[in-house]
C-alpha cells in the first residue's frame, strides 16, 4: 500500500521549477515515476538528492504543480514529523522558486541585478536596477 502525501503549491512553470531544483542540488528526471516504501507514482517532474527519497511534481487541473513523496518508510519518521518535512521541503522550494521567478521577470524587464541579500527572517531583498 502506497502512502503518497501530497502538498498543493503554487509552481506554474515548469522549466524554472526543474532549474531551480537544479540549483538546489536535485538531479532531475522529468515524465517518469518515483518509488515509495510500497509503491510507485507517476510524476511529471521527479527530484532526488543522494541517501533520500524522491521528491515528485505532479500538474494538477489549476495548472500548478503539486509536491508528492511517500517517505513512510524512513526510519524514525512518524506521520507528523514527515508531514513537517515535506512542508519544509516545499518552504525552501518555493523561496527559491519565487527568487527565480522575480530575477527571470526583472531581467526581462530591462533591469540589472544590484544585490541580493538574506535577512535574519529569511527574507530575500533584492536589488535592481535598469539605467535609461
């Protein structure tokens, strides 16, 4: 039995969600399926770090993707602190996700990128500017 946990996310497009998971230290496999404890899931973008299980993006009707992973099988792991990974996973993601996407626009846009810095509340300020 298959113990697919899914999270909604807001991940539209799909090749700067695979670079951005790139660049994050996945290796990527896209139209594939991913292996849980007891199964396997058809996935349109597929992630794997080394010692893990994979990660999956599946696009749903909205045209978002989704997040799955089945990591009940990990030593240790109950239902709630898997619940709190995978939340986590999808968090950093989706930073990096939205740093990607603003970045993409604003060089589009004509602007060049000044600074990028972290605050101590994990913000990410950025800085650009585009000259005339």
């Amino acid at each position: 039995m298959s113990h697919f946990s899914r999270i909604r996310t807001t991940f539209r497009r799909r090749e700067a969600l695979i670079q951005c998971m790139q660049e994050l230290g996945y290796t990527v496999e896209t139209d594939t399926t991913i292996t849980g404890y007891h199964g396997q899931h058809n996935v349109d973008i597929a992630v794997k770090k080394s010692g893990r299980y994979c990660l999956g993006f599946v696009e749903n009707p909205e045209g978002t993707y989704d997040m799955v992973a089945d990591w009940w099988g990990i030593s240790g792991k109950g239902e709630k602190k898997i619940a709190e990974e995978l939340n986590h996973q999808a968090e950093t993601i989706q930073k990096e996700y939205a740093k990607k996407i603003v970045l993409e626009q604003t060089a589009a846009d004509g602007f060049d990128l000044v600074s990028e810095t972290e605050e101590n509340d994990g913000t990410v300020r950025i800085v650009v500017r585009r000259w005339k």
